[in-house]
C-alpha cells in the first residue's frame, strides 16, 4: 500500500509540473537532483508493475488490487508512445489511488491478529530498507 502511495505521489508532481510548463528536459534534470519526480518512461512503469506485482505476491492475497495495478501498463501503452501526457499522468495516479483502496478495504475485512502480523512483516521490510539505504549511502 505504501508503494502505491509513492507511485501515485509520482504520477500527480508529474502532472503538475507538467502542468506548471516544465520541460521534458527541465523535468529530467529536477529528477536526477532528486528535487522532482524526474520524467517516467512507458516502459519503466511497465515494468515497475509487473515487479511490484510479482515481489509482493498481491495477486494471490487481493487478487483484484493486482487486477486494477495491471491496468497501468495497459494504459500506458494503448495511449501512445513517447512522453507520457499529463492527463495520463493523473489516469495512472487515480489507478494507483483505487488500487490502494483496493487493499485498505481487504485490510480491513482480516481479524485483528493478521492485522497485526502484517504490520509486523512491513515494519520489518522498512526496516531491512533503511539498512540497505544506509549502506548505499556510507558505501555510495
């Protein structure tokens, strides 16, 4: 649910400055500052689904947020080629916003004790992550 959350932050600051007027170029150079979203390929969503969808096994525990998540690359790749428009920008955001209630809604529905173990394995994974962040900037 997080990484969704992440994803459609993404695709929404894409469909502003977009909207503000800036640049492929200008977005481009923001992003590899780490001051922007930077500028999302068509075939990095793509695949950033299947990988999503393949790591966190969601299609066998909320078959139907994995239904919805599969509709990006879908819409990324009947609507064109080239940059990613705006207005697709925000359809891909909306998508990863009902995928995500998708999952708050199946979260909801299991008793508390599996609540409580699946926030256990997510503090878990966060915390492996902030290790290996850790790392890579000491190391980096």
């Amino acid at each position: 649910a997080e990484q969704t959350a992440s994803m459609e932050g993404m695709m929404r600051a894409s469909a502003q400055d977009m909207q503000k007027g800036k640049t492929t170029l200008e977005r481009f150079v923001t992003g590899s500052k780490g001051e922007g979203p930077g500028v999302i390929g068509r075939n990095d969503l793509t695949q950033s689904i299947g990988v999503m969808v393949k790591n966190s096994k969601i299609d066998s525990i909320v078959p139907a947020a994995a239904i919805t998540l599969n509709k990006i690359p879908r819409l990324v790749n009947t609507n064109g080629s080239g940059d990613i428009k705006m207005e697709e920008y925000i359809e891909i955001a909306d998508t990863y916003e009902a995928a995500r209630e998708t999952l708050r809604v199946a979260f909801a529905m299991l008793p508390a004790e599996e609540q409580q173990q699946g926030r256990k394995v997510m503090q878990a994974l966060r915390a492996k992550d902030t290790e290996r962040m850790q790392r890579y900037i000491v190391e980096g």
